[in-house]
C-alpha cells in the first residue's frame, strides 16, 4: 500500500479534492463540537518530532490525535533531546520512530526535511513546516476557513502581508488556493522579503493575476482577506529590514476602517505587532476562528492517512 504522506499543497490537483476534504472535516467538527465519543484510531500512535517551537501546531496535531482515540510519542524539543543532539542523521531517526509510531509529524528548520524523511518513513510522514519552504497543514486549515465564512474560494481576492520570503504559510497557500477560479492575488511586502521567484512563477503558470505592492493602501478597499504574517525573524538577520516591516505594515482599527465589512482577517499567529489587539473584537478578525479550525483539520487528515475510510486522493 502507497504510504500518503503530505509534505506539500502541490500534492492536491483540484479544487475538488481539497473541497471533498473540507467535507469530511465538517462533519468531524460537527461530531467534535456535539463532543461525540469517537476513537477510531484507538491503538495508533502519532510520533511528534519538533525541531522548531510550535504551540498551535503540534498541540493540535497532538489533541486531534487524542480525541481520535489514539496516543502520542513526542519530543518537546526533538534537536536538542532527540538524538540529533548527538549527531544523529534525520533520516535515521525516522527511521527508527517509524518502527514505534502510526505516523510522524515532523516540524525542521530545514527546507525539504520534510520531503527527505519522506523517502525513507516506513509511516506516513506529515509536515508541520519544513524552513523557509512549506507548511501544508496550515494552508488546509486556513483555506478551510476561508471556504467556511465565504462559502466559497473562487474570485475572491486575497493579499498577503509582511514577510513573504520565509513565511511557509503563504507558499503553501499560493500552490493551493490558484486552484479555484477568479483569485486575484496581492503581495505586499519591502522588496527584501518579496515571494521568491519559485512561487512568483507559480502563480504566473496557474494563470493567477497578482502584483506586488509596497503598501495595503494599493488595494485596502477591494480585498476579500487579508492574511498578514509575522517577521520570521528566526531565519533573518537583519535589524534594519526587521526595524523597517515593524513600522509599516501593522493592522489596527484606523487601517481597519477603509477595508471591507465583510473583509476575512487572518494570520497564522503567532502575532507580534503586525495587528493591533484593540483589532481582536472586530467581528472581521479572524485569527483565533482560523486556529482552532488547525484541530478539525488536523483529525481529518489524521483519520485519512491512518484509516481507508476517505475519499481524499493523497498523491505522494
Ligand atoms: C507559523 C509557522 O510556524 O510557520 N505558525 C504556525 O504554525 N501557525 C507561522 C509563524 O511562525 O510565523
């Protein structure tokens, strides 16, 4: 049998698949929030290996795997005490977890981790954010909140704020969300943290209008959501671009005021300044809606690799 890992939103070829399976997360959130007692994965167990801090992230990942009846290994810190801290190779190490575990969340600060570990996992291998590269779990879950407040994807209009070079949520939501009609895309970013050319490119070959701006003003009044991202300032050195995004890219009820009502607010968190807390009551913000949206997905995807029951088409 095909082991469905999924370390990339470029694994999804339509907007069919992903939509059949945003409706198999609906109806384990609708069985999550009437708190039905369901533990189909009784007996598996999910091996977390982080090797970057998360708290939405693995948590969730950690409490869908819980609520399905199943157990978790973890590491709460797996390169400093894994045995990466003595050298030992990544592959290795999934190798062995794999004899232990169901399936491997993995979180590494190196870009295509993810796709490595994949090649030598005898389980499922999940990416919880590979470096600079993707996040495709956090795309699902983002695109699953927008298809819940619109009702839809298609010709909506989307702009993406603040660091889009190192910001994996936003390169795995542009290999995703092209694939519904009428996106317009906008990315507004100071030039040192533009979308590298990989996804510029990718846009450009899906067909997605989209243009690069130095400020939200250029297109505050025509957006549907806007999905604002932290300074990845882990990956980043230096201060004066940090200094630079910190004051002009910031969310707060002045910038609020010219947008649309109905406008989507979101942001993977965490949050530093780029949006204001005095925002959080707008009925607009979306942010903390989007997170706990992360523990519905995260139990369909589970239930979908460990389990036949689905009609999602993993390609691997
Ligand atoms: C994001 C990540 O780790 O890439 N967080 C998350 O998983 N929700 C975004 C971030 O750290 O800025």
């Amino acid at each position: 049998m095909r082991l469905k890992h999924f370390i990339s939103t470029k694994q999804f070829a339509n907007k069919s698949d992903v939509e059949t399976f945003f409706k198999e997360t609906a109806v384990v959130e609708k069985r999550a929030r009437e708190r039905l007692q369901n533990t189909p994965l009784s007996g598996k167990i999910l091996a977390s290996l982080f090797y970057e801090p998360s708290t939405r992230t693995r948590f969730s990942f950690e409490a869908a795997m819980m609520k399905l009846g199943g157990g978790v290994i973890s590491t709460e810190n797996a390169a400093q005490f894994s045995s990466a801290a003595k050298g030992e190779t990544l592959e290795d190490t999934v190798r062995v977890v794999g004899g232990f575990a169901d399936a491997i969340v993995l979180r590494h600060p190196e870009e295509g981790a993810s796709g490595r570990a994949a090649r030598v996992a005898c389980v499922p291998v999940v990416s919880a954010g590979d470096g600079a590269g993707e996040h495709p779990t956090q795309a699902l879950l983002d695109a699953y909140t927008i298809y819940k407040r619109f009702g839809r994807i298609d010709n909506l209009s989307i702009a993406f704020m603040g660091d889009l070079l190192y910001g994996r949520t936003v390169h795995s939501l542009i290999y995703l969300l092209p694939l519904w009609r009428g996106m317009r895309f906008y990315c507004i970013s100071p030039t040192q943290l533009g979308l590298p050319k990989i996804y510029r490119e990718h846009l450009a070959a899906s067909g997605t209008p989209f243009k690069e701006l130095s400020s939200l003003a250029q297109c505050s009044k025509e957006i549907d959501v806007l999905y604002v991202t932290r300074i990845q300032t882990e990956r980043f050195t230096s201060e004066k671009t940090n200094a630079i995004i910190k004051n002009s890219y910031r969310v707060d009820t002045e910038v609020l005021a010219d947008m649309k009502k109905d406008l989507l607010l979101m942001h993977p968190l965490p949050r530093l300044d780029e949006i204001s807390q005095e925002v959080d009551d707008d009925p607009r913000a979306g942010y903390f809606v989007q997170a706990e949206n992360g523990l519905y997905i995260r139990m369909a995807l589970l239930l979908s690799i460990l389990e036949e029951k689905t009609n999602v088409t993993w390609r691997y």
